[in-house]
C-alpha cells in the first residue's frame, strides 16, 4: 500500500516537472502558441486547486481508497493520451482531466497514510512521501529533457503513464475498498464559486490580447472570489473552517505568506524553460539538466531547514527564506538574450534555496499555530492555498504572454516580445515578493517558540 501511494507521488511529481521541459517542442509539433503553452500549465493547476477542497471532504465522508485508485486510474489514462494527441484544444483539455484526476490523488493520499500507518511507523511513512515528491520534482526535468532530445516529446507521457500503472496496479491489490462511495451532502454553493472564480481567472487572463472580455473576466472571477468568501462564513459545514484565519492573526500572517510566496516564485521555471529553449535555442536535454538547479537544491536542503526550525524560532528562517527569493527574482529581472547560462542557474540556485528556507518553517508555524483538533483542517487549507499561488502565478504570466505574444508561436522572431513578457512577469513577481516580506516582517521581530507554546494555542494570546 505504502508503496503504491510513493510510486503514484513521485510519478504525478514527475509529470508537473517535465512537462515544462516538452512546452517547446509541443509549440513546434502542435503549432501551439505562447498562450496555449500556458494554459497547458495552468488548467493543470486550476483544476487540481478548484476541487481539492470538495473532494477532500467527501472523501472525508464516503470512501477515500476508492476517490484514490479512480484518480490514479484517471490520471494514467490522461497521461498516456496526452501522448497521442494530435491538436492543441484537446491537448488543454486533456490536461484538465489530469487535474482533476491529480487532485483525487492529492486530496486523499496523506489521510490513507495515516489511516494505515501503524503510529509508530507514520513518521517514517510520511519522510518517505515527501522524499517521494522531491524525487520526482527533481527528475522530471532530467528524465524528461533527456526523452524529450532522444525520443521525442511523446515519450515522456507514456514513461510517466507507465509509471502509474504500475502504482494503480498495487493499490488495486494492496488497498482494499471500504464500500462506502455514496452520495453525501457538501458545500455546493462554496464548490461552485470555487471553480468558476478559478475557471474565469484562467480563461479571462489568455483573452487580454483579444479585447475586453478578458478582463471582465477576471473580474468575474474576482467577484466570485469574495462571493465564495460569503458563502463559507454562512454555511453549516463550510470547505473551509475561516474562523481559522479571521480568528487567528499568526496563522492568517503565515497562510497569507505562503500564498504571496508561491505566487512570486512558481512561474520562474516555466518562464526559463521556454527561455532557454526558445531564446538560447538549447535542447530540452541541456534546458532540463539546468532547471534540475532548483528541485534539487529544495531535496537537499529542506530536511535541514525544517529540522532547524524545532530549535530556531521559525518565522526568522521563514523570513530569509523569502528574501532570498526576492533576491533570485530580481536577479531574473536582469537576465536578457545575452545573458550566461551561470546566471541562470545563479537564480534557480538562490530561488530553491529560498523555498527550502521558506516551506517547512512556515509548516512548522501554521501547525504549532492551531489546536490539535485544527491539524487535518490547517493541513488541508495550506495544501490548496499552495496550489492557488501556482494558479496565480500562472495567470499572470499568460496574461502578459497574451497581451505581447498572443496566439502566435514562441519563436526566433518574437524574442522580444517573449523577453519583454517575461520581464513584466518577473516585475510583478518582485512587488508581490516585497509585499510578502513585509506581511512576514511580524514574524522575524516577534520569534515565538516553534513547540509546545500554548500562548500560540489560543487565538486570543497571539497578537499583542
């Protein structure tokens, strides 16, 4: 069973990383443009972020085994006709399922760890998830690049549909149904505005070269954000218990950090594979070796990092950790057509090292912030708030990717625009970052004790 959950983690890993080595190639083959390249990122993204919550609850309420071997499944079928399609609209589309089909995985497989886990065995079991996560991260630009160069771009697909078969294969075996998929009740109406603020957001920011739909879009979006926000403060069992947040100012300070965060910082290895591919005209084998920089610096140093988060006070590693991302970003701002490859790798290097900094302290403070009862609920919130600021990162690149590449091809003759696209990104990458530092600032100025501190309890006791 526990190997079954690591095999389908460490391939869904895989997949996130290399597809941004095959983007190039799939813009040749498909004749996809800039902003098509994105939203094959970003539909990804959006649809695993829009039902993380809803199926997290009803596999809370029915059977998450079952959501569990119908995602993998899902996710395998998906990943190995993504190999075989032949038109851009349905490559996107394909993309979408795989998602929603990652979000059955995601939503569940922490739970089923802790469900069949003895206790004194679940530390261990959970050590090797997140090892299995860092695993595949750092190989999907290596493994892939290097497919990507030799065979062809199709074949990363079906390595990765091989790899989950075989993981769907021992859940199928190893994990036994509970026999409780039913129809239940959950926050439809908070479902609902979830994914289409989400589904709008997206949509609206590919149009912004196409007039002003997009942008009523995005406002649509918006709107349907704060009606989200309504609805969970009035229903009798919401997606998301906000009292956490309003109630709780430490807490609220971190998840705010972690969001801004990940925003700033996700799109920059997008940006710098279609960089290095289609301005310094590099193979995908030579691009991956190099985004490898910053996966690889993340595995190695954030088993460190959160271990001296128990004796350090957390928020003032946290803290650092954002201002080397500020840093690597503004060092992006500065890389141009001519710019080397060692600086490339400069920032990739200061950008993991910054989130290996940054990630398990500001766990380590969202989860010592909170009651016991609160841990599945905090643990819940932080997971889909990640993925929100990947979604958001993702939206502003295509939006400056449409507003100065459009439909057309990312390419020799657009490299201007594709570098004045980027850059505009990276700029409302660093104001956001420099927000983030100072929304963390609290933190640094204010260290608490990282265990054991009741004061951090009580919601009450945390702001002076």
């Amino acid at each position: 069973m526990l190997t079954a959950v690591l095999i389908s983690q460490m391939a869904s890993m895989f997949m996130f990383s290399a597809v941004g080595v095959t983007l190039p190639a799939i813009s040749r083959e498909l004749h996809a443009g800039g902003v098509a390249l994105g939203l094959i990122e970003a539909v990804y993204l959006g649809a695993s972020s829009a039902v993380l919550l809803p199926l997290g609850k009803l596999a809370d309420l029915t059977d998450r085994r079952t959501i569990f071997k119908i995602g993998l499944a899902l996710f395998t079928l998906t990943t190995l006709l993504l190999g075989l399609t032949h038109h851009t609209p349905s490559f996107i589309a394909l993309r979408l399922l795989q998602g929603l089909a990652a979000a059955m995985m995601i939503a569940v497989n922490m739970a089923i760890l802790t469900e069949v886990i003895p206790r004194n065995a679940l530390g261990r079991a959970l050590g090797l998830s997140v090892g299995a996560v860092y695993v595949g991260l750092s190989t999907g630009p290596f493994i892939g690049g290097i497919l990507t160069t030799h065979l062809g771009w199709r074949s990363v697909y079906y390595f990765g549909a091989l790899f989950t078969t075989l993981a769907w294969l021992l859940a199928f075996r190893n994990l036994p149904s509970q026999g409780r998929l039913k129809l239940v009740r959950i926050d439809i109406w908070g479902s609902v505005c979830i994914v289409g603020a989400i589904a709008l957001l997206i949509a609206g920011s590919s149009l912004h070269g196409d007039g002003s739909a997009g942008y009523g879009m995005m406002l649509a979006g918006l709107a349907l954000f704060a009606l989200f926000i309504q609805v969970e403060r009035r229903v009798a069992d919401p997606l998301i218990a906000l009292s956490m947040v309003t109630d709780n100012p430490v807490f609220a300070r971190a998840v705010l950090a972690q969001l801004i965060n990940y925003t700033a910082t996700f799109a920059i290895t997008f940006l710098f594979s279609l960089y290095l591919q289609s301005v310094k005209g590099m193979s995908p084998q030579k691009a991956g070796f190099i985004l490898m920089t910053a996966p690889v610096t993340m595995a190695l140093l954030s088993p460190f990092f959160g271990r001296l988060s128990d004796r350090v006070p957390p928020q003032k590693i946290a803290f650092t950790g954002m201002l080397f991302c500020f840093f690597a970003l503004c060092g992006a701002g500065f890389i141009s057509e001519r710019s080397s490859v060692w600086q490339v790798c400069a920032v990739l290097l200061c950008q993991g090292t910054g989130i290996a900094m940054f990630s398990s302290p500001n766990m380590n403070i969202m989860m010592n912030c909170v009651q016991k009862s609160q841990y599945g609920i905090a643990a819940a919130l932080t997971a889909n708030l990640r993925t929100l600021g990947m979604v958001f990162s993702m939206i502003i690149v295509i939006t400056f990717i449409s507003i100065f590449i459009g439909h057309t091809t990312i390419g020799p003759a657009n490299v201007s625009r594709y570098l004045s696209a980027m850059h505009f990104s990276i700029m409302t990458f660093v104001s956001l970052s420099a927000f983030g530092l100072l929304s963390s600032l609290h933190f640094a100025r204010k260290a608490a004790p990282s265990k054991g501190t009741e004061a951090l309890g009580e919601p009450g006791e945390q702001e002076q």
